[in-house]
C-alpha cells in the first residue's frame, strides 16, 4: 500500500510538471523567426534587387579587409586602422565559430549566393550584420578623434552645412542598419540572425575599444 501511495505520488508530480508551461519555449520563437522572416522578405521584393546587391557587396569581407589593411600600410601605424584589422579578424572568428556551433540552415528562398566559406552555409549569426555594426559602433566610440581630423577641414563644413563628425557617423549608422536589413530582404538571412549579428558586433566593437585603449 505503501508503494502504491508513493508510486501515485511520482506520477502526479511528473503529470504537473508537465503541464506547467515553460518560461521560454525555443521552437516557438524560431517558428516566428522563420514566419516574420518570410513576410518581410516577401513584403519587400518590390524593393530593386540591385540596390540590396549594393548594400550586401558594402558589407562584405572581401570588401572591408583591403581597406584598413591598406591604410595601414600607407599611414603612419594608426591605433585605429589596427583596432579595425585586430577587430574584423575576431569578428571573422567568432562569427565562423558560432556558425559551426548553431548550425542553422539558411532560408529556403535564399537565392544566388556566392559561398565563401563552408560555414557560410549556416545562416545563425549574420556575418555582415556582426561586421558593419562593429565598425559602426567602433567609430562612434572613436568619435572624439574623428572629430578632431575631420573638424580641422573647413571644406567639409560649407559643403555639408554642419559637422563633418556628426554626419560621417550618421551615415555609417545609417549604413549599418541598412545593409543588416538588406540580409533578410534579400532572403539570406532570418531575423533573429541579423540581430543576433548586430549584438555580437557592438560587443566586438567595446572589446577592441577597451582592450586597444584607443
């Protein structure tokens, strides 16, 4: 009788434990991740595809690597120009690193895309997305010195009609927002890759700030 009573007790327990509704259901928000994606990439296919091609190619690695790269070479050993090289590199590592991790597939209406790398198979987080909000977040954090460089060129002043600082750092807020939207339009990215992307890269960005104390 006894070992009725505590075998009934066990079952109840496992019955109300199931029943009790978890505080975070995981499925349940990829399920929306996938159905909000759609939508916004099907809302949005009237936008000019060339356009989003522009924006992706902005983005890209294979794009921003030789600029800094060069720069450095050319300059005279900017501490910033070596924060952007040292942070891309990360970026690139850690994007690879979580891709190989999660491996999540990309949509199934993603079309025409160029595979660099075998993990740019995995869509979870978005590389370009991670990439251009480290370098937007980055300069924003230099901006003092940005200001300083870009103040002393009275050009700039009468021919944009206010701070040169203030609208180089609100284009490339601009631009980072922009081509992170471009990832889902496009079809190549969901939405919670792209702001998972966004968050890894303004973390990317405060680390090599506070590590290369520029």
């Amino acid at each position: 009788m006894a070992a009725e009573t505590v075998a009934a007790s066990v079952t109840a327990a496992a019955t109300s434990a199931t029943t009790i509704p978890a505080p975070f259901d995981l499925h349940r928000l990829i399920d929306f991740d996938i159905a909000l994606s759609l939508w916004v990439h099907t809302a949005c296919l009237p936008i000019p595809r060339w356009l989003l091609k522009a924006l992706e190619i902005s983005g890209d690695g294979r794009f921003w690597f030789p600029i800094p790269i060069s720069l450095f070479s050319f300059s005279s050993r900017s501490p910033i120009l070596l924060a952007l090289i040292l942070g891309s590199l990360l970026d690139l590592l850690l994007v690879g690193l979580i891709k190989h991790l999660v491996r999540r597939p990309r949509p199934v209406y993603n079309k025409g895309m160029y595979l660099t790398f075998a993990v740019d198979h995995w869509s979870f987080p978005s590389g370009h997305s991670s990439r251009v909000f480290f370098i937007s977040a980055f300069l924003i954090m230099c901006a003092d010195r940005f200001r300083v460089a870009l103040d002393s060129h009275r050009l700039f002043h009468g021919y944009f009609g206010g701070e040169p600082t203030d609208l180089f750092l609100m284009f490339a807020c601009v631009w980072s927002a922009a081509t992170s939207a471009s990832r889902v339009l496009l079809g190549r990215h969901f939405v919670l890759d792209v702001i998972a992307g966004a968050c890894l890269g303004v973390f990317e960005a405060l680390l090599v700030f506070h590590l290369m104390k520029i």
